[in-house]
C-alpha cells in the first residue's frame, strides 16, 4: 500500500519509523518548510524531513497545503495518506486524493482535547488518564470517526514532553496497526462520542504562573507547558524562566508569590501552601538550580515573583 507521511516536529518521527518498519511503501513525506534555528538562524529542515532523507524517501515542503502542494500530493498516486502533527489544515482537493483517506494520528482521547496542544492542555487541566487515537480526517476539527485507540497514565511528575514523547512511541505502533487494518479492509472506525474539549495552541502568555492561583493548579500549568513554551514568572520587571515545580503541602503562611529558603529548599508562596523551584533562569543568565540561584542572590527578603 502507497502512503504519504505528513508531519513535522520530532514526535512525528516515530511514527514515520513505525510505517517503514512495517513495510509500508511511503512513497512521500510532506512536511513544513526549512525554518531558521539557533542564535544564527541557520534554515533547518524538520526533522521528520531530515528523517525522510536518511530513508530516500522524497519531500514535499509545503507551509499549507496549496494548489502546489496539492498537485504534488497527487502526483505521489498514494493509496492512504497518514499524518501526524503536520501543522496546517488539510483542505478538501488534498483529502479526496487517497483512496483510502488521510489518517491522524491524534494524541488525546477524542473527543476530548480536539486542537493543536492536547497533551499539553491534558496535563494543565489535571487529567489522571490520557492517551492517543487513529480517526479519518474530515473538514471538521479532530471531528473524524476513530479507528483504535491507546490509553496512558499521566503521572504526578509528568511533564508535557515527557508524556508527548511516550505517546508517540505508542502511538506509532497504533497508526501501524490501523493501516494494516485498512490494507486488509478489517478496520471499521466509529463515531466520537463523549463530551467535548478544545486544546488550542498555546502562547507564551500560557507559561505564566499566577502565584494567587492554587500550589495544585500552578504546579499543573508548569508541567503542562514543559518544554515549550516554558513557565515563567517576573521579578523586578524581568522574566524569569522556571522548570516545573514541587508541591509542599507542608509549608503554610507564604504569601502569594513571596520567595523564601528554607534548609536548602527555595519556596514560593501561592494561593494555598508553597511550592518549591527546582531550577530557574534569569534574565540574559543559564538554567540553573534553584539553591545555586539564590546563594548569588545573597538575601532573598523581600523578593516577590509576579
């Protein structure tokens, strides 16, 4: 069976692996165009395109999927198309063209978190069980009827990408399975049933931790905003990068988003009890650990995060 691959961040990689293992003759990979990187700026190719070169298997480079980028996809003849996390809607000219359809890839338990971010807004939202899913791409957002789906624990200490690299190594396996499904005409996808919840995409506003809120729900947003796009706070009219934090129930009385060391832990007040830092990054300075940070900060009287 010819596939197309449509994706582009490097959790999609493991699902492009997962179908070339299989033997599945992935005749293309689209993907989103070379992007500047690092202090230089360097233009660098995604690395599920620096993957497809590493396979021999051709690129369409495609910010949207355009007239352009829809004729290349026709000229590829495939027979299903798979996609996951490609970043841009596929339109109606580009659905039609795999006999089979376009099948996602979708990492939450649709209908819950439909969108762009849904591990990220799983993990902020205090979910206990999330997991991934195969449907049929339709116009609608995430809306398709589901093929299979997998389930995974979300652990106290998981952080967004932690969770999302799981997912994809598991959710590699899945879209494998369905396509298999589908090359032997077993697989019979089901309408999404359940309540809905929306996961867009999230801003560098998302990463702002609001010490009034409760240790809970601020130790959920920094988890859930781990690795990108980072939680942060400001102190003294700068921001300030923060890893994800620790809850201490034991520790009462600090005012919301007053700092404070106690014995070589440094706590922050919240709007319950304290949470404790675990690394931090200064303005224009490395991540560094929290107990390094203030010794070099000598007194930490007076020193309020807002």
């Amino acid at each position: 069976m010819r596939v197309l691959f449509a994706g582009t961040p490097a959790v999609a990689v493991p699902s492009l692996n997962a179908l070339v293992d299989a033997g599945f003759d992935v005749v293309a990979v689209l993907t989103r165009p070379d992007a500047p990187l690092g202090r230089k700026r360097v233009l660098t190719p995604s690395p599920v395109a620096a993957r497809a070169a590493e396979l021999g298997i051709d690129v369409i480079r495609a910010a949207r999927v355009d007239a352009d980028a829809v004729q290349q996809i026709a000229a590829a003849a495939p027979d299903v198309a798979a996609i996951v996390a490609y970043g841009g809607l596929v339109p109606p000219a580009a659905l039609g063209i795999p006999r089979h359809g376009w099948v996602n890839l979708h990492f939450s338990l649709l209908p819950a978190w439909r969108g762009a971010a849904p591990v990220q807004r799983s993990v902020m939202a205090g979910d206990d069980i999330t997991g991934a899913v195969t449907f049929r791409l339709e116009e609608g957002l995430d809306t398709g009827p589901v093929f299979g789906t997998l389930t995974e624990a979300v652990g106290p200490e998981d952080t967004a990408g932690l969770l999302l690299d799981r997912l994809s190594h598991s959710g590699a396996v899945l879209l494998a399975q369905t396509l298999s499904a589908i090359q032997t005409g077993k697989a019979s996808p089901v309408p999404q049933s359940g309540e809905v919840s929306l996961a867009p995409k999230l801003t560098l506003d998302d990463g702002r931790l609001e010490w009034s809120h409760p240790a809970l729900a601020i130790g959920r947003r920094a988890r859930g905003v781990t690795p990108e796009p980072g939680a942060w706070t400001m102190l003294e009219g700068q921001r300030v990068k923060l890893e994800p934090v620790r809850l201490r129930p034991d520790v009462e009385g600090l005012a919301p988003g007053a700092v404070a060391v106690q014995g070589k832990s440094v706590l922050v007040g919240t709007g319950s009890h304290a949470v404790e830092l675990t690394r931090i990054q200064p303005a224009g300075k490395k991540m560094m650990a929290a107990p390094d940070w203030a010794r070099g900060m000598g007194s930490l009287e007076g020193v309020v995060f807002g």
